[in-house]
C-alpha cells in the first residue's frame, strides 16, 4: 500500500508543503487503516505546526489534525467488524493531509448512518473546542450574553448555534456584510463588522449596557486586550488562538482595575489527550451534526493543493470550514 501525503519540509510560508508519495506498513496491533475523504483544515495546522509555534518532532513531517473516512485494513488484536466502518477523528497525532493512515483503534469515532465525511471533518475539532468551552471553561445560562470573535469562520459558526442552543445571546464580530449575513443565518443575533463599528461598543449596546458574559476570543493581539473592555462583571474571556499576534502578558490589576473579570488559556489538544474527555467531547459532536447543527464547507480543494488551502485561509478571503479531499 501507498500513501499520498502532505509533508512539510520546514518552517515557513504554505511553499514549504508539498505533495510525495511513500510505502504505508500495514497497521500494527491495535491500529486501523483509514482511507481517508475529507481532511479538515484548521489555524492550527498554520501558526502552531507549519510556522513552529509548536515544534514538530524533524522534516520532512506531516501535518493535519482531523479527518474522516472508512477503515480499510485492522491490526492485530482489533476485530474485523471494524471493515468497512466509516469513522472520524481529531487531534494528534498530526499527520491527517494523506489518502490513508494508520491510527490507533481508540482514536476513532464511528459514524452514523447519514453523516457525511465531509461534514464531520469540517466539524469535528471546531466541535471539540465548542463542548470543551462551553462544557468546562464556562458552562453558560439562558440569557448569558456571548461574543464571538471571527464568528464567520468554521468554528464562530460552530460557536454561534451551540450557545443559542444553550440559550444565550450570541454577538460576533465579522470582517464584512457577506460575512455577516451568514454568521446571522447561523445564529448570530447582533453582527458586528469590525471594520466599521467598534465591538466593545457594539457588545455592551446589545448587552443593555452590561457587557459579554463570555467572550471568545482566537484573534489575539490587541484585540484580546479590548476583549476584556467589552466584559461584563464577573466575565470571561477565553483566549483561543493568536492569529494577529502573541497576547501580551496581563497583569491582576488589569482584571480588577474596575470590576471583577476572568482569563482563560484553554487547549483544545491538552483537552482531547484526555481518553475520556475525548469521546464524551467528540459523542456530543455527533449527536448535535445528527439533530442538525449546520456546517457550511467554504472551500474545497484536492489534497495536492495543500499549500493553496494554507494561503486561503491566511488571506481571510473565506468563510466556514476548508478541507482537503484526497
């Protein structure tokens, strides 16, 4: 068996990716082989693998988080009821831009009749994360009232109906009105375009006056710092990624300069390494894609355009979720 995969052959820009070819073993004890039809591509691949944030173990090296497909192949000591399976999965180990792989039996999600590939592998880390927020970091109540930074990209859209589901509030900053127009057709309540409106006075206008009970926040820079402006007392904002720069370090002045506020640095990988949180997270994913959480796929490229999905998504020219079919 051959394996067609992305590898990156050193830190740096969406050139250092490129398309080879290579003998796959067959899958060792307790490991499946997954043909693989939809790769999920994410910011992480981006700023924490592909520019080293987060070190990769040597080059060439893979890259990719999350993907879904149909066990082809069972190792030793896994039963063959497992052929045939359409399955998904998320997290590490990375290495998910291939046709195919092999991965541990326990990392795998099996599918329901009636969930498409392509719609859990945009879905399924974004989902994660969502559960992992809104579960853990801050389990909201009807009324709350939540921002959600970049609420047009494939996970604010996420973000946006699992807490209307709960009963909140939902505020998202966009970068335009076609933007906004789907972040609202996605449960958004009050669109807020950056470009054009301040968000700390846009939020605490559609707060009353109050502010966010919860703000959401994978920009980073200096937007995380005016995130804490657009609190509510007794608020949290949850720093999940840096895609316009490293939060600077706040002080616990800063908190309570004016009213009690909270700071969160969760990771969504640190969440998942957990067996049982895994599955708890990635079940309740599911269960909500089956009673009709919408995903919207904004681009879909084959999986040789690698580097060109990387530079789309950099260029915030798209909205929703991108992927890679193999």
């Amino acid at each position: 068996m051959r394996q067609r995969h992305i590898s990156v052959s050193g830190y740096g820009g969406p050139d250092r990716l490129h398309l080879l070819d290579r003998p796959l073993p067959p899958p060792g004890p307790g490991e499946v082989r997954v043909r693989q039809q939809a790769v999920g591509v994410n910011f992480v691949d981006v700023y924490f693998f592909r520019t080293g944030l987060y070190p990769l173990p040597g080059f060439p090296a893979g890259l990719g988080v999350e993907a879904a497909g149909v066990v082809d192949a069972v190792g030793d000591g896994v039963g063959e009821d497992w052929l045939g399976r359409r399955v998904a999965y998320a997290g590490p180990p990375v290495g998910a831009y291939a046709g195919c792989r092999n991965l541990p039996l326990q990392r795998l999600l099996p599918l329901a009749d009636g969930l498409e590939a392509e719609t859990v592998a945009a879905a399924l880390l974004r989902g994660l994360t969502a559960h992992m927020l809104f579960a853990y970091v801050l389990p909201l109540r009807p009324g709350d009232t939540v921002l959600v930074h970049a609420a047009a990209g494939g996970l604010g859209l996420i973000l946006a109906q699992w807490a209307r589901a709960a009963g909140a509030r939902v505020a998202g900053t966009v970068g335009s009105p076609e933007k906004a127009a789907l972040a609202q057709a996605h449960g958004v309540e009050r669109t807020i375009v950056h470009t054009r409106e301040d968000f700390v006075a846009a939020t605490r206008e559609f707060s009353g006056g109050e502010g966010a009970d919860f703000v959401i926040d994978g920009i980073g820079g200096e937007t995380f710092d005016r995130s804490l402006d657009a609190l509510a007392p007794f608020g949290m904002a949850a720093s999940i990624g840096h895609v316009a720069g490293e939060v600077r370090r706040i002080g616990l002045d800063r908190l309570h300069a004016s009213c009690p506020i909270a700071v969160s640095r969760p990771g969504v990988f640190r969440f998942v390494a957990d067996a049982r949180r895994y599955r708890e997270g990635g079940e309740a994913v599911l269960q909500r894609l089956s009673a009709g959480l919408q995903v919207h796929v904004g681009a879909r490229l084959p999986l040789a355009d690698a580097a060109g999905a990387h530079a789309l998504l950099e260029s915030g020219r798209h909205a929703g979720s991108l992927l890679l079919i193999p």
